[in-house]
C-alpha cells in the first residue's frame, strides 16, 4: 500500500480518532507513515484535525517534522459544511488536491489520506470523497459507527464502495450506544459478514496486511 484512504459512514464516527491509531500502528511495523487531509471545513484559526494528524505523525516521521498544519491541506474553509456547501467562492481545484497527495507520497512510505464526512460528500458539484478514493487507486478503510440504526450506512456505504469496484475493508469504531450494540447491530454484521472488525481490538491484523 502506497495510500490508504480512510472514510466513514458519516460525520462524527471517528476518522481523525482511527487515523491516530492507524499512524501509531504502522509505525510499529517499521514503516514510514505519512498523513494527508485534503480538505478541512469549520476552520477558524488553524485546521484541528490535521494538526492533531500532524503532531502524531511528526513523532515518528522526520520528514515531517518542518511542517505546518495547513501543509498537509489542499483546502481549509470556514463553513462546518460539505466542501462543495463551504466553498463559496467556488476555488476547489481537484488536480490541486492530487498534487497535494502525490507531494506529501514522497515524504513517506504509506501516506493515509482522511476524507470528509462520508463517501458521498461532494467536492464540487459533479465530484465526491468516492470519486477521489477510486482516483486514488488505493485501498480504503471504511469505519462504521456503532449507534442505533448504523446498519443502513453501513450497507450502503459497501454498496458504494463495491460498485465503483474500490477495494476497502471495513471496521466499527465501538463508542456510541456500545451497551445495546452487541444486542442491537452485532447479530446481523456477525450473520451477513465475514471477517469484520471492532477498530480497537483488530487494529493491529489490519495494519500487518
């Protein structure tokens, strides 16, 4: 893996939290993890996850370590909103956001790059965070939430990512309504899917791929 490309079902599941723990694993199996967050909206002062991106990965990569957290960006808006919704000014340039990725590849031996909210969120009008995953021609790491009612985002976030034929695996990241879920969700993921996993505990599988 050259990239990996982390997504979610949604907003709030946990991706910046699930690209901390990727970058911390894989620098224990010796390898040389960089980090790449495309486009942050809600952006006052500084972007905050990639700054916490950066500040974890600059504890391991020297490459890095020069760095500010806008240089891991293409794009920052202020609007807590899609990048399509934020960018008011229309300046969203997709080639800029792949120059970006292909600048910060050769800082690293496997960069990660953190969508925005879900696979569907658009850039522009006619491009989304799915089209940029296939773009890439890289693997994805779809997290799942664990609340009530995740069992449809999950689906059709696989629906997704299997008809555009992206390779992905996938894993939940247990924190919401976590008391009801092994009664609520779990039996069905255990009866429709092979080989899923809870974020914690198979983090280390995953990342020995």
């Amino acid at each position: 893996m050259k990239i990996l490309f982390v997504t979610a079902t949604n907003t709030n599941v946990g991706k910046t939290y699930t690209t901390i723990k990727l970058i911390e694993s894989f620098n224990k199996q010796g390898i040389l993890v960089g980090v790449c967050k495309p486009i942050e909206t809600g952006v006052l002062t500084e972007p905050l996850d990639a700054k916490y991106l950066l500040e974890t990965v600059q504890k391991h990569n020297p490459n890095f370590s020069n760095l500010k957290p806008k240089d891991i960006t293409a794009y920052t808006f202020e609007l807590p909103a899609a990048p399509f919704c934020a960018d008011t000014k229309e300046t969203i340039n997709i080639r800029k956001i792949k120059e970006k990725i292909i600048e910060l590849q050769q800082l690293c031996d496997l960069l990660i790059v953190e969508g925005v909210g879900g696979l569907m969120v658009p850039i522009t009008k006619t491009y989304k965070m799915i089209d940029l995953a296939k773009d890439l021609e890289c693997k994805t790491l779809l997290v799942t939430s664990s609340k009530l009612g995740c069992i449809n985002d999950t689906e059709l976030s696989i629906e997704a990512l299997k008809s555009r034929e992206i390779p992905f695996d996938w894993c939940v990241n247990l924190f919401e309504d976590r008391d009801s879920f092994e009664k609520v969700t779990k039996p069905y993921y255990d009866a429709v899917f092979d080989g899923w996993w809870y974020l914690e505990s198979g983090l280390k599988r995953f990342t020995h791929l």
